[in-house]
C-alpha cells in the first residue's frame, strides 16, 4: 500500500497553525469539526496568525482547549 504523497502529521506531532486544515485540527483533543473550521476561517480573515495564543479569540474555545492546541500547534 505504497499511495505515495506526504504522510498524514504524526498523532501527537507539531501541526503549523499557518497551514493546518480542518481534518489535521480535528485531531486535537476538544477540538471538533466546528470549531476546527472556526480556527481556519479565523486564520484566514486575519491572513495568518503569529501565535497560538491568538486561537483563545475564536469562540467555544476555553482554558482546557487551548492546553491541548498549545501541546500540538506550532507557529
């Protein structure tokens, strides 16, 4: 089973907050389908984000969520 391409991020590896994509988010304890398209439309209107910090703007994420996007997002 050799489909060739880039392996999916490793489970519990850095995701990039600059290219991340809703399924990639999804993977993130407390983050659902929702709130992972809410990050991504964030990230975009504001053409990037310069830190993870900057997630605890988009709604529905609290203290616990931003813990597990802290441990898994990269800059």
């Amino acid at each position: 089973s050799g489909s060739g391409g880039a392996p999916p991020a490793a489970e519990g590896g850095p995701i990039s907050l600059g290219t991340a994509t809703v399924e990639e988010l999804e993977t993130i304890d407390g983050i659902g389908p929702v709130t992972a398209r809410k990050i991504v439309e964030f990230r975009d209107r504001r053409g990037g984000l310069a830190s993870v910090e900057q997630l605890d703007e988009v709604s529905g994420i609290g203290p616990a969520t931003m813990e597990s996007l802290r441990s898994r997002l990269q800059p």
